[in-house]
DNA sequence: AGATGAAATGTTAACGTGAACAAAAAAAGC
DNA sequence: GCTTTTTTTGTTCACGTTAACATTTCATCT
C-alpha cells in the first residue's frame, strides 16, 4: 500500500510536506503541489483513513439507525430512508446502517466511530439509545418521532394533522361510522395517527367508539385480521382509516375475501402513500408522508452538526398531505 | 476517553498487559486479567477502532453494494437482502450500504476501508468495479448474478430455471399466446428470465413473436405501459409473464384499466414473490426467490474468506420456486 | 551587502493499539 | 540453595497521518 511517505520520497520533499499538498494547503507552492499530486496519482495513492481518523479524532462515519430492520419498517419506508440519506451524504463518509435490535448494548457506539448519528426512530423503545448518544456527546438527528427532550435535533412529519385530515374526508363523504386499524404498540407514529382520528371525529360531534378500534401491526395480515373483526361486528363501518398502506391493503383483501367491495361497501383510507397505493384496485386514498424529503433534511443537519456548527436544536415538521384516489365513496 | 493506557496505570501494570488481557491473552495470569477487565468496565472503556485497524491492517468493516440504490432495485429486494447480511454480520463489523452510482471513481475503495466486499450485483456495468475489488485484492463475493471470471465467489438464484417454470405453468393451463415484459436492459436478471420464457415456448413447440416481446425496468408503470402495448395488439396474447412482480401489478392494472379481468381474460405471472404479491386482487402466482437466503449466504461467505479461509471459489445456486395462486386461468 | 521578515519546507511528536523482543518473576530440577 | 526452564510482565517500536515547532530559503528594505 502506497503511503505518502512513499511519495515524499519520490517527490524529494518530507511527509509534511506532501501531507499539506494533499490537503491543499496554502502553505504549499504551485510547483512542489503539482508535482506532488502528478505522483500521488501516478501510485495510485489513497489515503488510509484509520490513520487519519485517529490523529484527527473523527471517523469519517454517518451512523443511520433504525428502531429495528427486520420488523415493523415496511421496505419502502426502509428503501425511502436511505435514499434520501444516500442523497446528501458524500463519498467520503460511510454509511453505516443498522436496526438497534441488533444491539445487546451501545458500548460500541462512540465519538471514535461516529462522526455523527441519525435515527430513524419509530418507539419509546429507542430512548436509552438516545441517552446513550447524546451522554456520549454524538452529533445526534432524531427523525420520524417527536422527542420532548429539549436540546435534541429532530425532525417529522406531523401525522396527527395528517390523520385528521384522512378522517375528515370521511366524514366529508358523509361517513359516520368510522373505525381505526392502528399501528404497532408504543411506536409513536400509532398514537399520532389515532389521536388525529380522535380529533377528527370529535370535531364532528361523532362518539368514539371502543369496538371501531383495532390494533394492528403495520403489516398486511394484521390489517387482513383487523378488518375480518370489523367485518364481525353487529353494526361493521362504512369506512376504516388504516393507520398505513400495508394494513389497508391487507384490510381490502379481508372486504373482497368476504365478497364485499372497496369502496362501494366500505371505504379506505391509507397511511404513507407507498409506491404500491396507486396501484391497488381501487387506487387507494391515502396521507402522503415526505420520508424521503425528512432523510434528506436530517441528513443535511447532521454533517452541519458535524462540521462543528452550532445549530440551535429545533424541531422541523415536514407537512404531509391527503392525495385523494378511489377508496373512498360517498355515503348518502 | 479512556485509554488502555488509563486503564494500565490504575492497574500498576503496562498498557500492554492491558491490551493482552482484554483480548483474553493465555499470557497472562486470571488474577492480573480479572483486575484489568474489572477496571475496564468501570471506566466504561471500549476500544478504539482506528487505532486497533491502522496497526492490525484491518477495518472491520463488511461493504454491501448495490448496483443503484434510487433506481431498478425494488424495496423488498434491498431490504430482504439488508436483512440477510445484518443477520450474520457480528456486532463488532460495521456494515457499509452504498450504490454504485455514488462513486465517481472506485480509489477509495481499498483494503484500509473494507475487509470483505458484498456486491448484490444486478447489472454487467458492475463489472469494472469487480475488477476493481479484485485487483486491490479485497475478499468479493458476488451476489444475485452470474459472474463467468473464474476465482469469485458466487451466489445466485437459477433465475432461468425460475422462469421457465413459471412459462411451463402458463403452457400447461393451455395458453399458447404468452407474452414477456422484459426487465431492465442490460440487467442479468432481465436476460436470464428471457431465456426462461425463450426455452419453456420452444420446448412444448411455440414459435417467439417479437412482438410479443415488450422492454420494461422492473417498475410498476413500466408494467402498466408494457401492457398497454400488448393490449393495442391485434392478437393480444391470453397470458404474460412479468419479469418481476411489481411490472406484474402494473401490468394487472393496465389489464382492469381497459375493462378486463385477470385471470379470466389474460392470465398473469410474475416473479420475485414480494411480500404484496399476495394482497393483490387477484392473488399473484409468481416465482418466489430466496434473496434474503441469498444474502444470508453471502455473508458468511465473505466472512468466512475474511478470517482468512481459503474457500475455493465456487458458485452456489439457491433453488427458485413456482408459488401458485389465482392470476392465471386454464384455457380451454 | 547585510539585516529583517515572510514564505516554504523539514523535524519531531502524537494519536491508541498490537507485536517483537527483553526482562523479571516464578516454578522446576538437581 | 542455585541453576535452568517456563511463565508472566515490561519496553520499545511500528502503523500512516496531522500538528506544533524549528529551520531553511528567498525576497524586501535600508
């Protein structure tokens, strides 16, 4: 392996010298630089970051968390994530990516390994790791859930505005009966959307009702199970508002399975608007999440955080919006 | 942050007592090794990796590429072949996602920064960074596609096979005008598949109609648009074969777009068995392919040849499978 | 021309760890 | 008890890079 010793020696030059020319150091003179850098390419030269890591004190290193990868993260949530992160991140930082379930415990996870840290977080579950980070003075971007903790970078969508807007479209349609299929317990995106259901029909003078509430999972086959339970009720609704698209897809499926029809039975309402809802039958209408837009901006922050600037810590609300399709009828 | 220095002069012994007894040296003596790792884990230390990887030469770091993370690669193939490699990966590798097309050029690509590479590789374009990895003499094993270059490490899906069976399938429920929409150009996948389709007609006797023939990118709106191709056909066929599910959706689509039904009027299979492929309306009868299986493999592959066992390059195959549901009809 | 100062380059040490070699301590053999 | 061997610990250096400080080179001013 090629060092820049190895071409210093060429060059006729010390180390130093070589190492200020790399780093475009104005120290340097034009001449000296360019023959160095004619060497360094001409061998191919490239630098051993370890090294430079440990005398710099950086590593070099984006950490991109996830409350876990194998469960609960519908793959294009996963997929949107890292794109956008992917997006702003330059070529001379990695990326690491992991699920913190994989994680007996964060003693690895450390200023000598981590540049900086976003997490894509979606439970309560995530705090200690949170703790952890920011005990170990990690730049740190929370995206996707909203952390009280003052002093903490964080970034979301507002999916209670989104959820009521889902509900009140229902309503609109001159739904009354409306159930809720929610999400996973204790991820925060499932109490936001249910309290956005809540405020929705409140708002509409319509009484909450226990048995119109569902838990479901985030996957298709809970949304499939929790509608069969709707399907059972003496009195079923006229309309669900799925707390994502993969459970209203699993939710549909249960209505056709039981020879009724979306939307002329019962209307659907997503959450998310993956790539997929515009290509159910029926389209479904669905609350567009901006997921990737979210990476990209906690992307941004957290190498702005790194580069040692002083960012007040704020929270950022990335708006969603209702994309209306054909899942939804109205109810005369 | 605590060195083994720190620990070394609290313990009244030298750091490399320290560094020995940490990495659970047969040197020293349980009473000393007991004290260290004791005030070890009272400091709260954890190692430094940079320094650790500059003097052992190695990164413990494992690359998992892709050929494009934004483009061609469905989300639950990236995120079932994520999982398969997190799934070995020990918590003391760092993994490293990245697209291809994120480099400009491949120098930073190097033994200092990766100590095995992963490549689910989906297109010949990867080629040159193959080589590239090969030549820096990094431990490679390739993924999901078929590398002829002797002395790599290959693991792949008969993806030929796969089709074939798929074609077979539609042939013996008595279709004769059986259409292809093709993948990606240039991808192996995209090939392969053809050659499925291609021998299964020739073999029970069916001459290949080039117009028959329709170019997709495994998007669901190149399904849609490929489709509606076939459609505007004088003879439309009675069945087509997706060269991945989600073209298969979007081709169903394009189907009910113009007042037809699947299985009924046009028969439908698809490939990959993506986790909706069997939400669909109607159900999808595809080719189910074991990535994650795929990757699982790779992983331990790579890690295997990293701790240096000298594997003789070979290629692995793991079996496809034909899933069968309701998207294709007999004909009669 | 010599002193002065600025610009360019060189020397040395440091980052935290592991490894080769050296030394001390303990155990074994007589 | 003293040598010899074995076990355990210590010293020193190396990894490739940057940074502080030292030195040389060169232009400028009187």
């Amino acid at each position: 392996m090629v060092t820049i010793k190895d071409i210093a020696k060429l060059a006729n030059v010390s180390h130093t010298t070589v190492s200020r020319a790399l780093n475009n150091s104005p120290l340097i003179k034009e001449p000296t630089k360019r023959k160095i850098l004619e060497i360094a390419s001409q061998l191919n030269y490239s630098p051993n970051y370890n090294a430079k890591s440990l005398v710099m004190q950086k590593s070099h290193t984006i950490g991109l968390f996830f409350t876990s990868i194998s469960t609960g993260t519908s793959p294009s949530f996963f997929v949107d994530s890292l794109k956008g992160v992917n997006r702003v991140i330059s070529q001379d930082y990695n990326l690491f990516v992991r699920g913190l379930d994989d994680y007996d415990d964060y003693s690895s996870i450390n200023q000598q390994r981590f540049d900086g840290i976003i997490l894509m977080s979606q439970s309560v579950h995530d705090n200690p790791f949170i703790y952890h980070v920011l005990q170990k003075e990690i730049p740190l971007v929370v995206l996707n859930r909203d952390i009280e903790e003052a002093g903490i970078m964080n970034i979301l969508s507002n999916d209670t505005d989104g959820a009521r807007k889902a509900v009140e479209h229902l309503v609109e349609n001159g739904h009354r009966k409306i159930a809720i299929i929610e999400g996973i317990k204790g991820f925060k995106s499932t109490q936001m959307r249910l309290e956005g259901y809540q405020e929705a029909l409140t708002a509409s003078g319509i009484p909450l009702q226990s048995d119109y509430r569902i838990r479901g999972n985030y996957d298709m086959e809970s949304g499939y199970a929790g509608m069969e339970k709707l399907l059972s009720l003496k009195e079923p609704p006229t309309a669900v508002f799925c707390s994502n698209d993969d459970m209203a897809i699993g939710a549909m499926n249960a209505i056709f399975a039981n020879g009724l029809k979306v939307p002329e039975d019962i209307s659907i309402v997503g959450f998310d608007d993956i790539g997929f809802s515009q290509y159910t039958t029926p389209r479904l209408t669905t609350v567009k999440r901006p997921v990737e837009k979210i990476s990209v901006l906690g992307a941004e922050t957290v190498l702005s955080l790194v580069i040692g600037n002083k960012e007040i810590p704020k929270k950022i609300f990335a708006q969603t919006e209702l994309v209306v399709r054909d899942s939804v009828a109205k109810r005369i």
